[in-house]
C-alpha cells in the first residue's frame, strides 16, 4: 500500500485500475468514472515515428486496441518509475518495433496513429494532448509528417523537431512555426546530441527568438544505452536554463531517475516546467510539495503507456486538492500552450 493513502498502487493489468475510485470498465475499455474530471491535457505523446524510409503507417486509421509498449496484460506499479514494470521481453518487443519498425509499416507501431489517441483521450477527457516529434538532421521528417495528419483538428498540438545539427536550422524552424509549432523537441539520448553543447545552444537561441518552447527528454531512464545516460545526465541542462533565461524549458519525465536534480532546477530557475510522465505517486507529491506547483505539467509518453496509468497517479498525489489538480492536469499546460482555459472550461460543460 501506498504510504499517504489507503489504495492500492499494484494493479494485475489495466482493466484492474477499475479498483481506483476514478475509473470504470466500459465496453472493454478503462474510462473515467467520472466526466466532471477534466478537462485535461496531455503534454507528451508521440504518433509512429518513421527513419530513412517515409512514413508508411496510416495516422488516421482507427485500430480495435492500441499496442502500448506497456501491454495491457502486464502488472504495473504506481509506486515506481513506470519503466520498472517492464519484462525483459517487453523492452526486447518495443526496442524492435522502434529500431526496425521505423523503417516498415508493421508491429505495434501501425496502432499509433491520431485516430487511436484521439479514442483514447475521448475516454478519459483529456481535451488536449500534445505531440512531440524526433527527427535526425537527414532522413526523416516526422514533425512534418505528423502536422500534416492533424492539421486543423484541435485536439491537437504538434510541436516541430529540428536536429542541433541539421541545415538550414532557422529556416526549418520557421517552416514549421507557421503550420502551428510553438515548442520544439529535443531528444538528446535518441538524436545523439548533448543538451549543452554548442549546437544545440543555438537551437536553443533561434527557439527563444521565435519565443518557442524547448521541450527536453530530461534524465536517465535506465533502458537507456550507455551514451544515452551520459547524455541525459539532468547537471548537463543547467547551462542553457542558466544563459537563455527568456527561453522556456520543459524538462520531459521531470528528469526520470534524477527527479531531485531536476526539481532543484526548477525551484532555482522561474522558465523552466517538469513535466511528470513515468514519475511516481511518491515523487508527484515531492514535487508538488517543494515544487513551483504553476510549473508542472502532466504528460503520459503515450504510446508507451496507456493515459490512465499517469492520470491515476495525478488523482492519488492531489487527493483533496482539486485547485492544485486541475492546475497539473488542465490550467498550466493551458497557459504554457496559450489556450484559452475559460473557453475550454466553458466547452467541456
């Protein structure tokens, strides 16, 4: 059982969150219980992401069930990082259809596609979800590809990608501000770049000219290879928060395995977000406590997990806190993102 509260945090698979007050089992599906929860947004997902090949999975195709990295049938915790509930096996499974499916239109991939999120966000009224692209400076153009297939549809908020070490950075980034990016992500471990270095400092200066978000995979999440956790080591993004103190950052998995480094961050510097995906109940409520609570965002990384798993730690660490909820699940994102939170409000009534 969970120190601070008299529910469970190990559930057998998915549907069995349906114990938690906040949830139910509809038509084979876990929903929200409750409708008047919300409305949420969602500040980290992904679609398929395609390399060398153009993409080759349809986006709007609408599947019988998503294929999250964490199947539906594992036992999860909510008390651990969520990537701690992963078998050998499912690490061996989602490595392979990341490596090799980004190259095919097969594997779980083909289910990660706008039309499934959109289902999925639909059951649990999450009004907003953003999506966060990862190009390599050739031979891919996922932000490209995926603000094609959500253009005009609101429920959506395509960020861009563009490699530190691309051509034509500026250009590229201007391309995709004017189909409606307002942020950027940076993956270091994925892209093989280092958060600091020179490159990716002038990114980062095109981005704050263009007052566009820089969202980071922040922290060393343990799957990782041996340069990934070097390069994610959350002491590595001090300098540019430090230097560009005009730029927003949003640190991604509120520095996974380094929460505390990257909760000292954000308690030292006012432009930089954490952004919670994968953290604990435990560490939710440390950060909520020590944290700026108007500087934390809630995000899943679907579709490696189902959106209800990091919902149901959200209501555990805010239980009896409804303001400070609905500033993580709807109000900070909103400001972040320039919504309009009393038109939303307004339209999910």
């Amino acid at each position: 059982m969970c120190v601070h509260h008299d529910l469970p945090v190990w559930f057998r698979d998915l549907d069995d969150l349906a114990r938690l007050p906040w949830f139910k089992r509809e038509h084979g599906r876990i929903k929200l219980a409750d409708r008047s929860l919300g409305p949420i947004i969602d500040f980290h997902t992904h679609l398929a992401l395609s390399y060398v090949r153009p993409n080759r999975v349809d986006l709007h195709r609408l599947h019988p069930e998503t294929r999250s990295y964490l199947p539906h049938e594992r036992s999860f915790w909510l008390d651990r990082y969520l990537n701690q509930s992963l078998t050998p096996a499912d690490l061996r499974r989602l490595k392979r259809d990341l490596v090799i499916g980004g190259f095919t239109a097969g594997g779980m991939r083909v289910t990660h596609t706008a039309a499934n999120l959109a289902r999925d966000m639909d059951d649990l009224n999450i009004r907003h979800s953003v999506l966060l692209p990862i190009d390599f400076p050739g031979l891919s153009d996922n932000a490209g590809t995926w603000q094609q297939a959500v253009a005009g549809d609101p429920r959506f908020i395509c960020y861009g990608s563009v490699h530190p070490y691309a051509t034509g950075r500026a250009a590229r980034l201007d391309r995709q501000r004017a189909l409606g990016a307002t942020g950027v992500k940076v993956h270091p471990n994925v892209q093989v770049v280092a958060p600091e270095g020179g490159r990716a400092m002038g990114l980062y200066r095109l981005c704050d000219e263009r007052q566009m978000v820089v969202f980071w995979h922040c922290g060393p999440v343990g799957i990782e290879p041996p340069h990934g956790k070097i390069l994610t080591q959350v002491r590595r993004y001090e300098k540019p928060i430090r230097e560009l103190p005009h730029c927003t950052f949003v640190l991604g998995h509120a520095g996974a395995l380094q929460n505390e480094e990257a909760l000292e961050l954000a308690r030292r510097y006012p432009n930089v977000y954490l952004e919670i995906s994968g953290q604990s109940v435990e560490r939710i409520e440390r950060m909520v406590a020590r944290g700026p609570t108007d500087r934390i965002v809630f995000g899943t990384d679907w579709p490696w997990y189902h959106q209800s798993i990091g919902l149901a730690k959200v209501f555990m660490a805010t239980e009896g806190k409804e303001e400070l909820r609905r500033k993580i699940l709807y109000g900070n994102a909103a400001r972040l993102l320039g919504l309009e939170s009393r038109a939303e409000v307004r339209h999910a009534s």
